[in-house]
C-alpha cells in the first residue's frame, strides 16, 4: 500500500506478471510493499477488537463519537490504513484498490457486497474506488453508487482508455463517456503519474 497526496493505493492481485512496464512504475512508486504481493484476506479482516477495550484506551468525549469510533474500526483493516494514510486536512480520504477481481469471489462479495461496510465508509467521509477486469457481481452493483466501465485497446496504455458510467452519475463524466486522460486532469489529478501520451 502507499500514499501519494492525493490518494492511497493497493493492488489486490497476487502477480505482477502482465504490467505493463508504465502500470508497474506507477505502483512501484505508490506501494510499500513488493508489487505483486498482493492482498489477502487477513488485510480485510476487521480488527478483533471490542468495545470496552477501545473504550479502555481511547475516551471518546461523548456517546456518539464512541459509536462512530467502533463503527469505523468494524471496517477491514486494510481500508483503515489506506484511509488514515491519505486523510486530507478536510477530514476526506481517497482509497483506491486495484485489481479486486483477484480475490476470491465469497472475500470479495464479504467485503464489497455489504452495505453496511460502504455505509461505515461513507459515514468516516472514504471514498473507495476500486477497480476489476470483467463484470462487478451482482451484490457490488447494488453496493457501489458508481460503476464506470473501462475500455482500453489491446497494446494500449491504460491511460488511452474511455470511461463509461453505467451506474449513478459522475460530475467527472456526466452521464456519457470520456478519455481517462481527460478524466484525469478534470479530477486535478498529479499530472506526473499519467504515462506520457
């Protein structure tokens, strides 16, 4: 996992094997561990931890912020750590999760396919967006508020691909299509990551 300033990132996939050369650049500089380690389900386990023991430990200075604490620490502990590596000074936390399709299907519906867990997201203020090769599940549809469809040219470079929304709406998009390029600098995004056109 790593963070950049604007976000932080894991890729989920086992093998590095396929990167293309400019794909495993960007992740080398965004990943402290050794691309190609992968994610598994321990990361997304949340932490056994109970709520008298929090409570021992940290004094929240009312009730509510006891039962938001417990609720963000239900969260797996890998959303945890990328979320408190890229809060922003707005209390805001981008977290990106590459290649989720290479987990196994029951950890990823047990993780991505609950509400409950996008609802804990969205009440610490996380984004999540991950991304897949193939068709989200059923569940992942019904849980995500936005699906975009990526579309890139054999032999291209991921950057070259278009962006469809599929699902809800974008402020990036709309409700059309764009270059993920052009996405990219709408979202005033570090240009420097972007492989040259």
């Amino acid at each position: 996992m790593r963070r950049h300033r604007s976000f932080s990132w894991a890729d989920c996939a086992i093998s590095a094997e396929g990167l293309s050369r400019e794909s495993r650049g960007l992740l080398e500089r965004g990943w402290s561990r050794a691309v190609g380690d992968g994610v598994d389900s321990s990361d997304l386990a949340a932490p056994q931890w109970t709520a008298e023991a929090v409570e021992r430990v940290l004094v929240p200075e009312n009730r509510m912020d006891s039962l938001r604490l417990m609720s963000y620490l239900a969260l797996p502990g890998l959303l945890q750590e990328l979320a408190a590596m890229s809060t922003s000074p707005s209390g805001e936390s981008f977290v990106l999760l590459t290649n989720i399709d290479a987990l196994d299907r029951r950890l990823r519906a047990s993780v991505f396919g609950r509400p409950d867990v996008h609802r804990r997201l969205h009440e610490a203020r996380v984004s999540l967006f991950v991304t897949a090769k193939g068709r989200p599940t059923q569940a992942e549809q019904s849980t995500f508020e936005r699906i975009l469809r990526i579309d890139v040219a054999r032999d291209s470079s991921w950057s070259e691909g278009t962006a469809q929304l599929e699902k809800g709406y974008s402020h990036v998009t709309g409700d059309g299509s764009m270059s993920l390029r052009d996405a990219w600098h709408r979202l005033r995004l570090d240009p420097t990551l972007l492989p040259p056109p």
